[in-house]
C-alpha cells in the first residue's frame, strides 16, 4: 500500500471519528439541549455535584468541548455562577477520560449492535427525541467503526520510512512532542480522538513512554483552546480560561518530572496504550480533586483579568448574542429568544 494511500485512510478514520463525536454531541443536544439547560441554571450551586454533573454531561455527549461551550454561555448569560461552572469542565476533562478508556477497550462486536439499535430507533417513532437517541447511538457506531479502521491503517503507517523518521524526531524531545499534541487537538477539535491515536501509536512500540506522557500532557492543554479562542467577549473568555489555567498548572507540575516517572517499573510494567488512558484519567481526576476547593478564589482571579465590559450605550446593539450560540443550536435560540423579547 502506497503512502498516499495510507494518509488517505488515516485522514478518513480520523474524520469518521470526529463525525461520529459530532453526531452524538449534535443528536443529544437537539433533542435534550433545553431541559438540560434549564437544570443546569437551577441546580449546580454545590460544588461537587457541579463536578459529578459535568463528568455526566461529557459522558453523554462524548465532548468536554461542547460541555465548555454550554457552560460558557451560561456564566456569560449569568444563569450559572463562575465557580460552579469551574467545577463542571473540572467534570468535563474527567469524563472525558472515562469515554477514552470505555473507547481502547475492544468493542468490534458493538459497533454493529450500536448501528443497529441506533437505525431501529430512528425508525420506532416520528419524535424529536426518539431521533436524538438514535442519531446518537449511530454516532457512537461510527466511533467504534473509526477505531477499528484506526487501528489496522496505524498497523500499516508504522512500517513507512517517512512515518518512523517523525515519531523519532519527537522522540526525546518532550517539549516539541507536547506543543505537537497541543496543536493537533486544537484542529482536531476533540482531545478523545488525539488521545485514542496517541495509545494507538504508542500500542506499536513507536513512541517511547516519556514521549507517550508528554503528548498527552500536550492534549490537555489543547482541549482547552477551541473554547478560549472562540470567545466573544470577557464574559466568555472566563470560563476556558481558567479551564486553561487549571491545566497548565498541571502540566508545569508534571513535565519535569516525566522522565523519572519513565523509569518507573510500575509505568514500564504497563502495555504502552493503557499507559496513554490511564495517565490521561489520573491527570484529570488529580487536577479536579486539587482544584475543586478553590473554585471560588479561582473565579475571583478571573474577574480581576477579564473584567466585566462596560455595559453598551447604544440600545440597537445586541446585549444576549454571543459566539457560544453558533456552536450549540438550543442555546443559539435561547439568546435569541431572550434578545428580541428585551
């Protein structure tokens, strides 16, 4: 098989993998994006069941993205706190982890049943919700079809000259492999699909495992800049920005110290993929522990940065439309709504 050929299939995984996320994220929050909304600005004053919702919603819509662009619009709308919103992508960035390590299991036999049971649904019942579930359930088969066809073109890249000359070049290089990874998650959109394929990569002896760590330290932080650079405003910018600060922290915490975690028996004990998924579930579920205490002070310090913008003078410019709103369609119409009844 050619190398074009081979950059083909692997693009297309990719593409599959990123559609089929995209599908249950856009499926649930079409058919459940109100109610949703709507128990969110009344019931996350606690911190910890902010954090256990936001592990919840992610597990759902299998994106902490879309969980940050809600929350978002939400703390810019003032239906939801800064702190508690702090503690559900604190949520979000663990669920996320828990979809990654549900997704490296082997679920050949799933992807039929979940294409299966997704197209009988569609199909039960001519209503909204119905087809949400559906849709999503056929995301979800796609996803699992994606990794499965991941698996076999990276069986077949990993044999290419040109291939094992980048995977060496990042090899050693921790801070190069981390700004990588970073990159590649911001255009991916999606820190699960960059993590699937960085275990994918290591599960074929390519990468080493300081390299291994440092790309996924690398994911971490680029989950956090579709949100932060698709902010409008302040308002907006709070929220991914300190989701951003959050992990940043971490990984200034950890990076020193990756090459003696190497060489840790326990790590090298360890099959190189499940290394991936479980150093990207203990550096979530680390940061969300350490962090959950100090929502509060966190999001005072992000006031003081992104102060509140000088209310508009000119009555014929928009006081509720923001950037959050393209992304997510429910909440698009809620500001809307809001903004041609003021």
């Amino acid at each position: 098989m050619s190398g074009t050929t081979l950059l083909i299939n692997l693009a297309g995984a990719i593409a599959l993998l990123l559609w089929g996320s995209q599908m249950i994220c856009g499926s649930l929050l079409r058919g459940f994006g109100s109610p949703l909304r709507h128990w969110l600005g009344q019931h996350l004053n606690n911190r910890w069941l902010a954090l256990l919702c936001g592990v919840g919603i992610t597990g759902v819509l299998q994106s902490s993205t879309a969980v940050s662009l809600m929350a978002s619009s939400f703390t810019a709308a003032g239906t939801l706190g800064l702190a508690p919103a702090l503690a559900v992508m604190l949520g979000a960035n663990i669920g996320s982890t828990l979809v990654v390590q549900l997704l490296s299991l082997d679920l050949s036999l799933a992807a039929p049943v979940a294409l299966l049971v997704g197209f009988l649904t569609l199909r039960l019942r001519d209503d909204s919700r119905f087809e949400s579930i559906g849709c999503a359930l056929i995301g979800l088969g796609l996803m699992l079809l994606a990794l499965g066809l991941l698996g076999a073109t990276l069986g077949a890249v990993e044999s290419t000259p040109v291939f094992q000359l980048v995977m060496t070049s990042l090899d050693g290089d921790l801070l190069l492999a981390l700004l990588v990874a970073m990159l590649l998650t911001w255009m991916c959109h999606s820190s699960v699909a960059v993590v699937l394929l960085i275990a994918s990569l290591a599960g074929t002896g390519l990468l080493s495992p300081a390299t291994s760590m440092a790309l996924v330290l690398g994911v971490n932080l680029g989950g956090t800049l579709p949100s932060l650079l698709g902010a409008s405003d302040n308002l907006a910018r709070r929220l991914p920005l300190g989701n951003l600060l959050v992990r940043l922290v971490g990984v200034v915490l950890v990076l020193p110290w990756i090459a003696a975690l190497a060489r840790l028996d326990t790590v090298q004990a360890l099959p190189p993929e499940l290394l991936v998924v479980y150093l990207h579930s203990a550096f979530s579920l680390i940061l969300g522990l350490l962090f959950i205490g100090v929502t509060e002070p966190l999001g005072k310090l992000l006031i003081r940065l992104l102060p509140t913008p000088a209310p508009v003078t000119d009555p014929g410019m928009p006081l509720y439309l923001d950037q959050a709103g393209l992304e997510v369609t429910n909440i698009g119409l809620a500001n809307a709504a809001r903004e041609a009844l003021r």
